[in-house]
C-alpha cells in the first residue's frame, strides 16, 4: 500500500515539477511560437516531457515505498 501512495505523490511532484520548469522557460524565454504549427509541436513536447516525469516519478515512488525485507 505505501509504494501505490509513494507512486502517486511522486507522480504528481514530477508532474508539477516539469510544469514549473516549462513555465520558467516560457517566462525567460518569451513565446516559443509564431503560429498553430508551432503551437502544436510545443504542446506535444510538453505532454511528452509530462508523461515522461509521471512516469519517472512513479517508478521513483515505487522503488522508494518498497518495503525492504
């Protein structure tokens, strides 16, 4: 039970995690798009690198709330 509560908050940690770093960039680094075909191509980048750190810090938590005996 503790590795499935692990999982999920370290899910969501990694998840808002990535979002955090996207916004920063986004901030410093001004509107990444001149168009929709821009648009699209970032926003499939940033549900990639999303699934990508749900995915990351699911296994983390997992690994983490394992019980060691």
């Amino acid at each position: 039970m503790r590795a499935v509560v692990f999982s999920i908050v370290f899910a969501a940690v990694g998840l808002i995690l990535c979002y955090g770093v996207f916004y920063i960039i986004g901030t410093i680094g001004g509107p990444f798009h001149q168009g929709e075909d821009d648009a699209s191509r970032n926003i499939r980048i940033f549900l990639l690198a999303s699934a990508g750190s749900i995915i990351a810090g699911g296994l983390t938590g997992f690994m983490l709330g394992r019980s060691r005996r």
